[in-house]
C-alpha cells in the first residue's frame, strides 16, 4: 500500500485555502518517527496538566476508558475496539479535511474521520487544519458517550438532509457544530467546563474560553447559534453554553429543521461578538483584542 499523503492547507496571498480529500486510508502506525511521538507525547502531556478543573468530566472519563497516555501516538485499531463496543462508533483514517457531504455521510454512519498525520513541531502552539491530536486527542473522548455519540450521528444526517436544501442551510448548519462540537462550554454544579475539540486541544484557547473577560459566554439557544458567525482565524469573540448534552441532543433530534431553515431563510447573520437582548448571558466580554472583521 501507498503511504497515504500529508493533505494540508494551502498558503496563498489570501492566506490559508483549504484542501479537500475524501480518501479513507489505513493508519501507518510504523512510520510514525520518534519526533512525531515525541510531538504527541509534548501535546498531551501539555493538556493533560492544564485541562483539570476545566474540561467536563466527560472528557476525562473517555479518555480514561480509550486508554490514551504519552508514551505514543495512539493506534487506531486500538481505540476501535474500545469505540465500537461502546458506542457502535469507529475512527477511521483520513488525509485531512473532507468535502462536506463525505463528511456528513460518515458521522451518519457512527464513523468519524481522524487525520493520520501530526502537526510539525514548528506548529505545537498553532495549526491553521484538524491533525491526528485535534481530531483525535479532542473529538474521540467524547464518543465514549453514549448521548453525545447520539448527537454526531444525528448532526450527520442532519447535514444530509440540509445539504438538498442549497448553501445557506448548510452554513447554518456548520455555525452548529462550530459553536458546539468544536467551541462549546458546558455548565456545571462547579462552573463552566470546556467539551469542544477545538478548546481542549488547544493551551491557549483551553484558558481564553473560561479565564478572558474579552469574549462573551452565553447560553445556548438553537436558531441564534444557528445565525451566529465565528472566527477561523483567532480566539472566539463568543462561546455558547449548554445546560447538558441531553440539551443538546434534544436540539438536533426534536426539531424539524426544514421550518427552521425557511424561517432563517434571507435573515441577516450576527456579528460573532454581539450580544443580543433576549440572550441568557453568562458574560458580556470587553471585547479587548477583537479583531473587527474577518468574521465568517
């Protein structure tokens, strides 16, 4: 077999441009090198001392039960046979960011795509694509829940369903997953914790999402995350947070989201920062250090 390619984004004079594979292939554990180890092993013992007290329990719980540690970059047929006796999900290999459709198609079916390669080392503190650490370090833990791994796969069809009505349902859409799957704050008995992939694999964004007063935290609401836009290029302006992952689930699985997306139907976007009159706000940030466009 092939050694599957490294696929990364693009560097243009317009910036990062994103390249799209849809190619499923088999991890090439073997040739992983000692610095590719070593760079694993510097992330997650990295999180691992920093994410206590911030990320849920949850998190911690799967990653206890996947049997991650240091000492290697983890073996997928390993994680399988945890994964699947658990929740019916599998990770599969992939050569870095899929076409949406494919994308969606594979949550439908409980698989989720994991990037075979690590960032460099140059690229510890910032990587402008999902690697093996975020994909994996940051999404596979919450699989081992049952509700949550309930929620991707409706969120996958989900995505199926929104991909026939045009491009506008499917930014919605994406907005979702952004401010949950890969943004979203979780609130506790002991204060607001972190499950979104993009904050525990991150050091820096780990403390901004719960420490800053710049960015705003508010509560989740369906069609307002829906209509929110976000930042790809920085820390987020806004942060929602749910009252549980049942909440959660219940707001992919209870709703008709055809209605919804003819009632958003030409609606203006807000802005990533603002801060609106009926929203259940945790925090109303300063906004220091905000970039003022660039929002997507």
């Amino acid at each position: 077999m092939d050694q599957p390619r490294r696929v990364e984004h693009q560097m243009t004079d317009k910036g990062y441009v994103p390249v799209y594979t849809s190619a499923i292939v088999e991890q090439p554990w073997s040739s992983y090198s000692s610095v590719e180890h070593q760079t694993w092993a510097t992330l997650f013992t990295r999180q691992m001392a920093l994410l206590p007290g911030r990320a849920c329990d949850e998190f911690f719980d799967g990653m206890r039960d996947l049997g991650m540690s240091e000492r290697a970059i983890p073996k997928f047929s390993d994680i399988n046979q945890i994964l699947l006796a658990k929740t019916g999900w599998t990770i599969i290999g992939v050569e870095g960011l899929l076409p949406e459709v494919d994308f969606f198609t594979h949550l439908a079916n409980r698989r989720f795509p994991v990037t075979w390669w690590i960032r460099k080392p140059e690229q510890i503190d910032y990587i402008s694509e999902p690697d093996l650490f975020h994909d994996l370090f940051g999404h596979v833990p919450l699989l081992m829940l049952p509700i949550f791994a309930d929620y991707m796969q409706a969120y996958g069809e989900g995505g199926l369903k929104a991909a026939r009505y045009g491009n506008e349902p499917l930014t919605e859409l994406t907005r979702l997953y952004w401010y949950t799957v890969e943004f979203g704050l979780l609130n506790t008995a002991n204060g607001l914790r972190i499950y979104g992939s993009g904050i525990v694999s991150s050091k820096s964004e780990s403390l901004y999402s719960l420490e800053s007063a710049a960015p705003n935290r508010i509560g989740f609401d369906l069609k307002r995350v829906m209509c929110t836009r976000y930042r790809i290029d920085t820390f987020q302006k806004t942060y929602f947070v749910i009252d549980s992952f049942e909440q959660l689930f219940r707001a992919t699985v209870d709703p008709d989201f055809g209605p919804i997306y003819y009632e958003l139907k030409g609606s203006p976007a807000f802005a990533a920062g603002e801060v609106r009159d009926n929203d259940r706000v945790f925090q109303r940030g300063s906004g220091e250090g905000w970039l003022q466009d660039g929002d997507v």
